[in-house]
C-alpha cells in the first residue's frame, strides 16, 4: 500500500477504534468537541502516513478556524489511547497512521528522495526475525522495519 491509502478498515475495527477512543476520553474527561470530532472523522477517512500539517490542511478545508494546536492535541489524544500510531521515518516529521490489532502488520520502503512511503507485508521477514530471536534467547514484544532508498519514479529522473 502506498502513502496516501488508509489500509482498509472494516466497520467492526473503525467502531472498535471509535470505542476506545471515546472510552479514553470519558476516563479522562476529556469533551467531544465539534473541531475535535472534525478533526477525528478527517484523520479515519484520510491518507496514511498523515502529519499534523497534512491533516491541518484537510480539516481547514471544512472548517478554517481549527488552529494548528487542535490538531496537534488530537493527534497526540489519538496516539495515547492506542488509536493512531505516530512514526517518524528520519526525515524530521511525525507521521501517524491507524493502529489496531484487526490492521495486519506492515513494513514501511521510505524514498530519500520524494519521501514517496509504500506499506508491505512479508511473512519471510517475520518468520525470519522470530528465529533470530529465538536463537539469541529473546521474546519479542515488538518491532518495525523501515527500508530507505530510492523508489523506481525518483531513481527514473535522477
């Protein structure tokens, strides 16, 4: 999948991710405001790979008064109850994409040059990696892998 898809989602995971955010945010007293669910709704619906600013973006097109701190808010509010998962691919910038145990597990191809990001899955590298630490003794509790280069649109012009 490349940047700019939202992996694909079934209703029963995006009411799952609904229900714990909402259930988070009544632990914490935190208010469904109009700009918040705007901005929420913005980030289900929208690209992976999303900044604060690429959804700034998207959000002011329906509503020009949600400022750069709302969203930044949300972004975080989202990462903290397990909705969204921020990443950062070297370039300076936190990305954040939906997180939930029904999204299959991914890998990320990062382009140094555009910045073009493709999803992968292979079960090779998983498998492989499980031998790996299996054979150093150690029980994995989580991982990511992210390969930078030049994707075949920038490696044409260059």
């Amino acid at each position: 999948m490349i940047s700019g898809e939202h992996q694909d989602l079934d209703s029963a995971a995006l009411e799952r991710l609904r229900g714990r955010l909402n259930s988070y945010m009544a632990k914490k007293g935190l208010r469904s405001t109009a700009q918040r669910r705007l901005i929420i709704d913005t980030f289900f619906e929208g690209a992976s790979h999303m900044t604060i600013e690429d959804l700034l973006n998207e959000v002011r097109g329906r509503d020009k008064g949600i400022g750069y701190a709302t969203v930044y808010r949300t972004l975080k509010l989202l990462a903290e109850c397990g909705v969204a998962s921020e990443r950062r691919f070297g370039d300076g910038l936190s990305r954040y994409e939906l997180a939930d145990e029904a999204t299959t597990h991914h890998d990320h191809l990062i382009c140094v040059a555009c910045g073009k990001i493709v999803e992968f899955e292979e079960p090779r590298i998983e498998e492989l990696q499980e031998e790996i630490a299996v054979r150093h003794g150690f029980a994995i509790t989580s991982h990511k892998h992210e390969m930078y280069g030049t994707c075949p649109d920038c490696q044409q012009t260059a």
